[in-house]
C-alpha cells in the first residue's frame, strides 16, 4: 500500500468491500430463494440456523484475521522464511480446529435450537440445512484462510474475483437446486458447500503459483510449536472477539422466542441487512489491517498513523450515505427476503431505528482494525466482549418492555461503550507512537 494513505486505503479497501458484498450475498441468496420457493418454515428453519452458522463462520473468519495479520507483519519485515513456517502451521493447526467444531456442531446443534425454544418442525428444518453446512466447515476456513493471507500479501483483487465468480454460481445453483430440481433447504446447504471447495481451489492454486512463500512442498507441512503458540496468540483472540458478537446475537435472538415467529424471523432478516450494510465498513476496517500490520513490520509508524486517520473519514462518509439510504428505504429493504407483512414490519423497525446509530459501529470498525494491525487483538476481544455483555444485559431487561425497540437500545449501548472505551485509547496510542519515533 504505497502513496498518500488516502488514496491508498481506498484502492485497497474497493475489492474487499466488493468482495464482502458478494459474500454476504451467499446468505441473502440463501433467504430469498428459500422465501420465494419453499416457503415460510424453511426460512424460518435458516433464520434459526443463521447464529449457529454465523458463530462458527465467526470464529473461522477471526482466526484468518489475526493469521492475516502476522503474514502482513512478516511480509513488511520481509521475513519470508518465516513467514512459509507460519503458513504451514496456520494451514495445518486451523484445518485440526475445524474439524473439531464440526464434531462439536453436530453434535449438539439441535440440542441448542430446541433449548432456544424453536418449534420442532423449525429445527427439524434448520438441521436439514446445518448438517450439510457443518460437514463442509473446513473448506469456509480454507478459504478464508487463503482469501486473508494474500490479502495480506498487497493482494486485494484476487479473493475478490474469486468470491464473484463463487457467488454468481452460488445463485445460479440455489436456482438450480431448488426452484429446478426440488432439492428443498438441502439444495441451498449443498450449493453453499460446493462454491466454497471451488473458492478453495482458486485460491490455493492462486497462492501456489503468484506468492513463493505461501508454496508449500510436502516436506514443509509440519506444525512448528513455537510459532503455533504465536500464531495462537494472534488468532484466538481474533477468532474470539468475532464470535463473541455473533454468540450476543444468538442470546438476543432466543429473547425474542416470546415476542413470536413473525418477530424472530424479522430480526434475522433485518440483521442480513445490518450485514449487508457493514460490508463498506468492515471493508475500510480490512484494508486498514493489511496497511497497518506491513507498516509496523517495516516501522513506519508516521504512515500508520495517517491511515487510522483516513480510515476515520471514510467511515464517516459512509455512514451519512447508508444511514439515509436505510432508513428511507427500511420496508423495501426487508421484503426482499419476504412477503409476510408482519415479519416485514419487524424488521423494518429495527432497520429504520439503528440507521444512523451505525455510525458508532463503523467507528469502532476503524478502530479495531487499527488495533488488530499493531497486533492488539486481546484488546478488541475484550472490549467486544464487554459491550456484547452489555448489549445481552440490556436486552434481557427491555425486550419485554419494549419488543423489538429494546434490542435497538440495547445495541446501541454496546457500540457506544466499544467506542468510548477502545475510542480514547487508540487517540492515546497513535500519539504515543507518533511522539515515540519523533
């Protein structure tokens, strides 16, 4: 990422905003072709499943992350040889975890549903769906895992073409599968499975032929002790701090059981929205990681400072353009995944409120990725994990005072505490570092 920093978290940022939107795409797919073709009660069988789904999805995108940032680091300090080490114990240690969460899912996915309190029929539904997905778990870490690792190689457009061509036959097959052939909800599970074993091949093949320290013989696949302890400690508390977000939102939604059907499934439509929506954020939030992590490898802290700043007006732009486009546009937004006028009017509700809060959610969006770009990942775990507790406790008190309207507060207070507290710190550090080098 050379030149004015501006300029540059922008051109980097643009594919993985891109590729971002085509990836939530897989799931907005997912429910609308569900919606329009099988009805109500296999949608309600993935909005059950999204949080389970989204949890596990989490924790595998988080340990990418905090492995993506140590490629970064390595590959501005230049240390290559190292750098192969990492990725093969990263490869190796990530693919043994997966296989371990996918025992772990199915072993006690429906359990969970049904002590959420979901309707029989509901989770019989979701598993249909969850068994497949689960059993495919450790290609969505491959390929995640190789989409952060060149990205974290100055490659930002490869991992966004890759995730075009998956997602446009990722549609092409839930069409296929459900609306041709009557798969049904397994359809939908197969089609996402299959895209990613195909984004998994692109992309090794990809890294094996354009970036020489991501090559791997046979002879290198070995884990390295040492570096998995590093590694570990780079991406437990990435994949941690994702998944803590993802488990306040499973919490929350169990909360919701007594509000009714119509409600639950309107949340989880609103939040494919919300999704959608920070796509831009975490885009600008992505790029800022990849900038950051090769600065400090190559000790340019006066540049990372000016790319925490320019991440702040980005965030800032983007959120007065998608708050207004939100909240105008709320009802139309949640009708694209279905036409039940209840579970519309749901969603719209949460949609139109937190539209303009988004804003302290894209800032804390900056200032983790700035954060995790200097390698302080236990600090966005632990202050993800304080404003999901809060955000938990807030709801537990005012969803039955206030339905739907409780979880916006309580939300809302989440991203307001992250912001306040990783917010003033990170003022504190950039300057520290800045006077540091001066």
């Amino acid at each position: 990422m050379n030149g004015p920093p501006l300029k540059s978290l922008l051109r980097f940022s643009v594919p993985i905003i891109l590729g971002n939107i085509f990836q939530q795409l897989y799931n907005i797919v997912d429910a609308v072709v569900v919606g329009n073709f099988l009805g109500d009660l296999p949608l309600s069988g993935i909005s059950i499943a999204s949080p389970i789904m989204d949890i596990l999805y989490a924790l595998l995108l988080g340990a990418s992350i905090g492995a993506g940032v140590l490629i970064g680091q390595l590959c501005g300090a230049g240390n290559f040889d190292r750098l192969k080490r990492v990725h093969a114990t990263a490869l190796l240690g990530g693919c043994g975890i997966t296989l371990f969460l996918t025992v772990l899912g199915l072993l006690f996915s429906r359990r969970i549903l049904l002590a959420q309190g979901a309707q029989s029929e509901i989770v019989t539904e979701a598993m249909q769906y969850l068994v497949i997905i689960l059993c495919g778990l450790v290609f969505c870490f491959l390929s995640n895992y190789f989409a952060a690792a060149l990205r974290s190689w100055g490659d930002s457009q490869t991992p966004f073409l890759v995730l075009l061509f998956s997602s446009t036959l990722h549609a092409l097959l839930d069409v296929l599968l459900c609306g041709v052939l009557h798969f049904g909800i397994r359809g939908v599970a197969c089609s996402t499975v299959f895209c990613q074993i195909a984004s998994t091949v692109c992309l090794a093949l990809y890294a094996e032929k354009k970036c020489p320290p991501l090559r791997l013989k046979r002879g290198d696949l070995r884990l390295d002790g040492s570096l998995g302890v590093l590694l570990l400690s780079y991406a437990w508390a990435a994949a941690l701090q994702q998944a803590v977000v993802m488990i306040g939102r499973f919490l929350v939604q169990g909360m919701l059981t007594p509000l009714g059907e119509n409600s639950v499934t309107g949340y989880n439509m609103s939040m494919r929205v919300e999704q959608f929506a920070f796509c831009f954020s975490q885009g600008i939030s992505a790029a800022m990681v990849v900038g950051i992590s090769l600065n400090v490898g190559h000790g340019s802290r006066e540049r990372v400072r000016r790319l925490y700043f320019s991440g702040i007006v980005c965030e800032m732009a983007l959120i007065s353009v998608i708050g207004t486009l939100l909240f105008i546009y709320a009802p139309l937004c949640i009708s694209v995944f279905s036409a039940n006028n209840l579970v519309v009017a749901a969603g719209a509700r949460y949609t139109k409120t937190m539209a303009f809060v988004y804003l302290f959610a894209f800032l804390g969006e900056v200032i983790q990725g700035y954060f995790r770009g200097i390698g302080r990942l236990r600090l966005t775990m632990i202050a993800s994990l304080l404003q999901v507790v809060l955000r938990v406790a807030l709801s537990w008190l005012l969803i039955p005072r206030l339905g739907i309207y409780g979880i916006c507060a309580a939300v809302s207070a989440g991203w307001v505490l992250l912001v306040m507290i990783e917010g003033s710190y990170s003022l504190y550090t950039v300057r520290a570092q800045t006077s540091e080098k001066q």
